[in-house]
C-alpha cells in the first residue's frame, strides 16, 4: 500500500496513544487498533493525519462518540458481531513520511461518506474542546 491511500474515512491499524495514557507520560499506544482517519492536510514536511479512535468499550454518556452501524462495521472491514465506537472528542495527530507508528499497510476497509461526513463535520464544530495528543514529539 501506498501512503497515497491513506484518506478521510479509511480505516486502518495504528498505536493509537489516548488522551488519559498522554497524561500519565506513556509515549506509546499500548496495541495497534483500528483508527478511523478524520483529515489529511497536506504540509511539505508531511501531511498531518487526525486519528479518531475504534473500541469496544462503550463511551461514558458524556463523550462524543459514535455507535458505529452493522453496515459499516463491514464496509470498514470491522468484526460486524461486536458492538463498536468511533470516539471523536479526542484524536491523535501524526504525521506521513515522519511518523514512527505509521506503515503504508493496507487499509482494513473505509466507512461511507454518509455515516462519517456528518461526525467529521460535528468534530470540527467542536474541534476546541477535543483532546489532542500529538504524536510528532
């Protein structure tokens, strides 16, 4: 795969370092997991990619997040038979080409415009209160 393919709404496996672990000083994504990607920004030294975060767990009441659909569970080459989560109140940024985490591995598979546009769109609007960890330290 190349990194070229790498776009809004592709899923794809990376170490993803949440927010709570930054806190503590941990500096590496304890597993890879599947991550949606939110926005790729074209910069000279490197697109900047947000990473949203997929789980299992289901999100406190008070989290932005998402229950990710049957449909496009299977679309993003997800397991269809487990309930899942898109978290959008934090993200990790990284950047293509200087990135320590970031292979240019196949994508797992890429939700529909229909269902992630609107949350992409939603994040931005709340883009000031989500938490961002940086990955390019």
């Amino acid at each position: 795969m190349s990194y070229d393919l790498i776009q809004t709404a592709c899923v794809i496996r990376y170490p993803y370092l949440w927010a709570r672990e930054d806190r503590h000083g941990e500096t590496e994504g304890r597993k890879s997991r599947p991550v949606a990607v939110g926005v790729r920004m074209g910069r000279p030294d490197g697109d900047l990619v947000l990473f949203f975060p997929i789980t299992t767990k289901e999100p406190e009441a008070v989290r932005f997040a998402a229950e990710i659909p049957a449909m496009e569970k299977r679309r993003a080459g997800l397991d269809a038979d487990l309930r899942l989560w898109i978290i959008l109140d934090e993200f990790n940024t990284d950047a293509i080409g200087r990135s320590f985490y970031l292979e240019p591995d196949p994508s797992i598979g890429q939700f529909s415009k229909a269902f992630f546009l609107p949350l992409l769109r939603e994040f931005i609007a709340r883009r000031k209160s989500a938490t961002e960890v940086n990955r390019l330290r």
